[in-house]
C-alpha cells in the first residue's frame, strides 16, 4: 500500500551546526522540509486526533532538537532529525527530510542535504 504524505513545509530555526569557529558560538538559520510517510485511514475515518500522526508534536521535537543541539554537519543534524520524528510518532513509516543553511557559501541562497529513511 501506498502510503499516504504529511508535509511540513519551512520550519524556520535558529541552531548551531558547522565546522567554522564562529559556526560552533553563532545560531544560523536551518530551514527544514519533512515529508512524513503515514497510513491516515483510520484518522480519515474517525476524525480523532489520537488516530491521526500528530505534526504539531514532531515539529516541536525537531525545534528542540535544533535548538539543542550541536553537531558539525548538516548530514548529521538530517538524520538526528529524522530520528526524532521515528521516536516522537509511530504512525511515521517514512521520512524525506531537506536540511539547508541559507546563507551559508557566498554567491548561493542556500545549501543542504535531503535524505530518506524508512522505518526498519
């Protein structure tokens, strides 16, 4: 079966992610697209939040994780990310997450990584 797609569109945070030193002591800017492989037949048909993949919560998850972390490299935070949302909803069974920096090379709006992952 095909599975059905929540889309978490610019989440906009400020966190530390980077290799430079004013990267590690400076929040920059991470835009954030999640697309959030579900099965939404059963809240379709009862109309329940508690059927229903909560993206209210899993963007909150993915913002303190932003905020809280630290790590070096973009491919790193995408898959923390991804885990926060496999942890915080069970209802996920796939995720295609972009991860970009604006701003972050000269002569470039932005720079980033998508990857997908499926729940084992």
């Amino acid at each position: 079966m095909e599975l059905d797609r929540i889309h978490i569109v610019d989440l906009r945070v400020f966190g530390i992610v980077g290799i430079k030193a004013d990267e590690r002591i400076t929040p920059q800017e991470i835009l954030v697209n999640a697309t959030l492989g579900v099965d939404s037949t059963t809240a379709a048909a009862s109309d329940d939040i508690a059927d229903a993949a909560n993206y209210r919560t899993i963007t909150k998850a993915m913002i303190d994780q932003i905020k809280g972390g630290r790590p070096m490299l973009v491919e790193r935070l995408a898959q923390e990310l991804v885990d926060v949302i496999f942890n915080t909803e069970p209802r996920v069974q796939a995720v295609e997450l972009r991860l970009e920096k604006p701003g972050a090379l000269r002569h470039t709006r932005s720079v980033g990584i998508t990857i997908c992952r499926r729940r084992v």
